[in-house]
C-alpha cells in the first residue's frame, strides 16, 4: 500500500479541469453501483401579465362581480321574510358568492393581482349574505326567523 508519494494539487487540478469542461446542464457520471443522477427539474416559465384584451376581459367580469354585489347587498327590492322570495334571495346571494369565484379564477389566470383581491371580496361578500340567511334560521338569533310563510 506505500508507494510513491502523490501530489494532490496536480491530481485535483486535473479533475477541475474535466468539470470545468463539461456544459453545465450535462449530468455527473453515475458511480459503479449508485443510482443514476436525475436531470433538474425545469420550471415553468412565469406567466405574463396580462395586457390589452385579456386584461380588459378579467376588468369586465370583476366589475359584474361588483354590481351583482352591490345590486345584492344593497339594493334588494323585494322582501324576502320566507318562502319562494327568501329562496329567490338566497340564490341571488349564491350568484354574488358564484360572480366572486368566476372574477377570481379570471383574475388569478391574469395575474391581476388587485383585481384579484377586488374579487375575493366580492366572494366574501357572497359568502357573508347566504351564511346571514341560514344563520338566521338555523337557531343563531333568539327567535329564529323561519323558511316558510304560515298562512
């Protein structure tokens, strides 16, 4: 096992030579018994941010998602104490809640990002309404509104 001495600098400085050859992306030489070496993963590249028609496409449907909404939330004409008119409600309430995701799906295939928010919000706003609807009839108050009108 004695033999000569070896000089470790020159041997080392002949490897780096070899690796600084190599491409980068070129994958390591697998040793006698291991597992291959897997290639890197390679990302996506990042989508950009929309401009022009697309943006005004996701602007189009956040802003519908606001007049629903507000038309919704603020400007119901109608009572809707029980029966047929608080189903009606409560699936205009669905629809704000439905407008909200449909501007948010839009907006996050965007990369809109304010819009995005706008449209979270009008998702909560939805959500918000149908849960006021429920809870009010599901025992949350003291006296409890009911679903049917009694005659």
């Amino acid at each position: 096992m004695t033999g000569p001495p070896r000089d470790w600098d020159k041997e080392l400085a002949e490897i780096d030579k070899v690796i600084a050859k190599q491409p980068l992306g070129a994958p390591k030489p697998a040793t006698p018994g291991a597992p291959a070496a897997l290639p890197a993963p390679r990302s996506a590249p990042a989508a950009p941010v929309a401009r022009g028609r697309d943006a005004l496409g996701g602007w189009v449907r956040v802003v519908l998602g606001v007049a629903v909404a507000t038309g919704v939330a603020l400007g119901w004409p109608y009572r809707h104490n029980c029966g047929l008119p608080l189903y009606g409600y409560l699936a205009a309430s669905a629809g704000v809640w439905l407008a909200g995701v449909w501007g948010a799906v839009a907006s996050w295939r965007r990369r809109m990002a304010f819009a995005h928010l706008i449209a979270l919000l009008v998702a909560l706003t939805g959500a918000v309404l149908v849960a006021r609807v429920i809870l009010d009839r599901t025992g949350y108050p003291k006296t409890p509104s009911t679903w049917s009108c009694s005659p």
